[in-house]
C-alpha cells in the first residue's frame, strides 16, 4: 500500500518536533531496521543540535532531500574545521548526497523544517554514527555555544 507524504503528514510530524525535547522527530518508512534501505522524514526545529558524525564501519550514504522549511548542512575536516556548507532551501538548493566517511551536521534555519532522508541500512544504534571527539555530545552544556560558532562561520 503506497503511503503519500501530505502537507497533513509534515505538520503533524512538525508538532511532535515542537513538543520533544531534542526539537525533532523522525518518521520511519521502512518497515524493519534491518532494510537495506533506512527512509524517513525528519522534522528539525531551531535549536535541535545533532553532534558531528560520519557513517563508517560500516559504510553509508546519506540523502536530505527538503521538504519544507531551511536546513544548514555542514562538513567539517578530521580536526573539526568547518571545510564547505550548503544551505537546503526552497529555491535553489534542494537536496545534498554525503558519501560515506564525510563529518557532517544538519541545523534548522527555519521552524517547521522537514527533510526527507535516505540513508544505506541496516540500521544498529551500536555503529550507525561516529562521533567526532572535537564536539561537545548531545546534551552537554556546551551545545549551544558550538552552534552559535558553526553559525558564526556558514552565515558569514
């Protein structure tokens, strides 16, 4: 049975953002993490800080495609340089593919921001992302003055 993404779908996905305290939800289109292909809508909010990580041992691609909204992507070297960003957005830049092994983080620009990502599966808690050391991990006090640097360098 096809399932649509509707505005409907995005909204509701939106509001569950707005009330997590991480400031993002996910919804799973596959049906087992074990699919070779892990698809999902990912709602992010402003604020909503996702540590610096790459897909290695095993191997992934990533894909966001944007659905609604504005989303920094940024990559960064193996020191924690920011090397190059790319701005998702409604007119020019609609999507972005990470090969595997690239750092990298995502940042709302934009409330009620939705990204579609693909991403090689399957998916294990255990190996799916490698955190970078050089960045404070998720709930560390130091979050928001890491994001306020990254924003400092893409928004120059």
């Amino acid at each position: 049975m096809p399932e649509f993404i509707t505005a409907k779908v995005l909204n509701a996905l939106c509001n569950e953002a707005k009330e997590s305290a991480r400031l993002r939800k996910n919804y799973n289109y596959h049906s087992s993490f074990n699919d070779p292909i892990n698809r999902m809508l990912n709602a992010i909010e402003p604020g909503s800080y996702v540590q610096p990580h790459k897909h290695e041992n095993p191997d992934k691609r990533e894909v966001f495609l944007l659905l609604k909204g504005m989303l920094a992507v940024v990559f960064f070297d193996n020191e924690g340089q920011i090397t190059e960003h790319v701005v998702l957005d409604k007119e020019e830049n609609f999507g972005v593919e990470i090969p595997p092994s690239v750092w990298h983080t995502i940042i709302a620009l934009e409330p009620e921001t939705v990204v579609y990502e693909i991403k090689d599966g399957p998916y294990s808690p255990a190996d799916d992302k490698n955190f970078a050391a050089w960045a404070p991990k998720e709930g560390e006090a130091d979050c928001e003055e890491y994001m306020k640097k990254i924003f400092d360098v893409i928004l120059k």
